[in-house]
C-alpha cells in the first residue's frame, strides 16, 4: 500500500455525508481533488492514474464533478512532462523549478490541463481564479501573486480567445 493509499484511507471520514463538499461547488471539488492527486504523484511518484482511481471510489462521499476529474488526470497523465517544459519558462535562476514547492507545482500543472481541456466558454480569468482559490490553503501572500503572474501568462497563451 503506497503512501498515498494510507492517506487516502485515513482521510475517507472527513467526509460524511453531512460535509460532503468542502467548497460548496461540484467543479472547483474537482479541481482541488486534481490538484491534490498531482501532488501525491510529484511527492510519491505513483501513476496518476492509479492515484485517480483511488480518488474516484473514495469520492463516492464527495460530491465533485467525477467526469471533470478524470477530464482533468487524464490530461496530467498523458501531458506533465510537456507541462514542466511549458512552466519551466517561469523559472528565475535564483528560484529553478526543481526548488518550487510540490504543491505550487500540482496547482500550475493543473491548471495548464484546465486551460487546455475546460469548456471553451470558460475564461482563462476563472480558471486562475479557482486554482488560487485552492492555493490560498498553503501559500504566503508573496506565492499567490507569484502563481497568480505564471498562471496569467500562461493563461493568455492557451486561452487567448476564452
């Protein structure tokens, strides 16, 4: 049993049936349930996809989009090296990507799968929205307006029309 799978198991409970949400919105669950998975897979390297499976039995108590999440890990899966290369560009020699965080990382990476796969009515502005939503849990002030100027450039690169 991987790391993840103890923790998973040990996290089913936060989430009975009468806090089943912790956001109150079924596709912002998916993103941070996304983002969340990424980050078990940059800290323990198992596959995305296995992790995604996990995720979806236990998420029978939560009440998140399923379809968006698996939208979402199967685009992580298939892409993430592309995504490192794309987010790469961000890196400022003082600061490489190799000494991010693990969970700045899984928010950017997710939200690159976001901009490429959400509805095309979707605006970049929304999705960088939701995806600082979920870094307001872990990151300074000083880191979410980092990620805010990254998620923003590369935003209005993938979605310039939306």
């Amino acid at each position: 049993m991987s790391l993840f799978d103890k923790a998973a198991a040990e996290r089913e409970d936060q989430f009975p049936e009468h806090n089943d949400q912790l956001t109150g919105h079924r596709r912002r669950e998916a993103r941070f349930a996304a983002a969340q998975l990424t980050y078990a897979h940059l800290l323990t390297g198992d596959a995305l996809a296995e992790l995604a499976t996990t995720e979806l039995e236990l998420g029978k108590k939560r009440k998140f989009d399923k379809k968006y999440l698996s939208l979402l890990t199967e685009a992580l899966a298939t892409n993430l090296e592309r995504y490192e290369v794309l987010l790469s560009r961000f890196e400022k020699e003082e600061w490489p990507l190799d000494r991010w965080e693990l969970m700045h990382k899984a928010v950017c990476y997710t939200a690159i799968a976001d901009f490429e796969h959400a509805p095309e009515d979707v605006n970049a502005g929304i999705i960088i929205s939701e995806y600082l939503a979920i870094a307001e849990g872990f990151a300074t002030p000083e880191q979410i307006a980092f990620l805010n100027a990254v998620l923003d450039a590369i935003g209005k690169e993938l979605r310039p029309a939306a």
